[in-house]
C-alpha cells in the first residue's frame, strides 16, 4: 500500500465536493513498520481549515517503494519517502502538531523523490504551519531529517532545538 495512515484530498480548491475533517484530527499511539511510503501522510488540495495532531507514534522503515518494478526503486509509484509527510498542494489553512513521535530507518531503499526525510513539509504551505516537538529521529540511511520544500510553509518551532537527531551511518548523501 502507498502510504500507511493518511488523509488526502485531491479536489481542486474551489470545488464544493473537497472533502475535509470538520474537527482537529488525531493520529496518536500507532506502531507502523516497513510502509511503503509515507508512514503517516497528510495531504490536501483543498481549502482545509483543520488542525492536525500527529503523537505518540512509532514509525520504523517508512519511505519504502510502492508499486515498483522490482528493478529500480525509483519506479515507485509516487510513494513519499518521508516517515512522517505533510503536503499542501493549495490554501491547507490548520495546524499541523507533530510531537513525541519516534521515526527509525526512513527511506532505506534510497529511493529518489518526495522529501527522503524523517519529516517533510511539501507543497506550497500557503498558509499552512507546522510544530515540531519532542520527535525522535534515528537513521542509517538518510541523514536529512526535515526537509521543508516551501518557506512559505510555516514552521512555528526551530526544529533543531525541541527534537532529537541521530544519524548512525557513514557517507551521507
């Protein structure tokens, strides 16, 4: 499967039939291991005006290939390769909390696209922003791990001083 928890909304901004929780939205105290994508993805096309906590989850080797070739993994079929992924693709206008969050081996099969980070921030980010607190990153493969596509994307929290790092391999990219 591309993507393990996630909500996603692919209408086109200005069409009455985007869809979109009508209250803070909870993703909390889940174990996700080896996904094919995104172990938890968030992503709108829409004029969504919701918050969003994302806490208290273990992500480990998320960022897999999905629907590939078995030949190159960079033949996946749009898998984001982030453990935790947050996309606006319009005018996303909550607020997304992610905290207490443990991520381990994102992207171990150095597949090329989307992010290749413990947590990305894609998209436009018009309007959207980002916490980040109390999240454990853990990796041998990819040394980044945030990776914020758009400064437009609002990020609330300087993510160096409220999360931990770790990187255990050798020869980053």
């Amino acid at each position: 499967a591309k993507n393990g928890i996630h909500n996603f909304d692919l209408g086109t901004g200005s069409d009455p039939r985007c869809g979109g929780p009508n209250a803070p939205l909870k993703i909390h105290n889940n174990v996700i291991v080896n996904q094919g994508g995104a172990g938890i993805y968030i992503g709108t096309n829409c004029d969504w005006d919701t918050d969003f906590e994302i806490y208290n989850n273990l992500v480990i080797r998320a960022g897999l290939p999905a629907a590939w070739d078995n030949v190159d993994v960079d033949s996946s079929d749009g898998a984001n390769t982030s453990a935790i992924a947050i996309e606006d693709y319009f005018k996303f206008k909550g607020r997304v909390h992610i905290y207490n969050n443990t991520a381990v081996d994102w992207n171990p099969e150095n597949v090329r696209r989307t992010g290749r980070s413990c947590i990305s921030l894609l998209g436009a980010g018009d309007f959207a922003s980002a916490d980040l607190n109390s999240n454990l990153c853990v990796t041998q493969f990819q040394p980044r791990f945030l990776y914020q596509e758009n400064p437009d994307f609002i990020l609330e929290t300087d993510a160096s001083s409220h999360n931990a790092w770790f990187y255990n391999g050798s020869d980053p990219d």
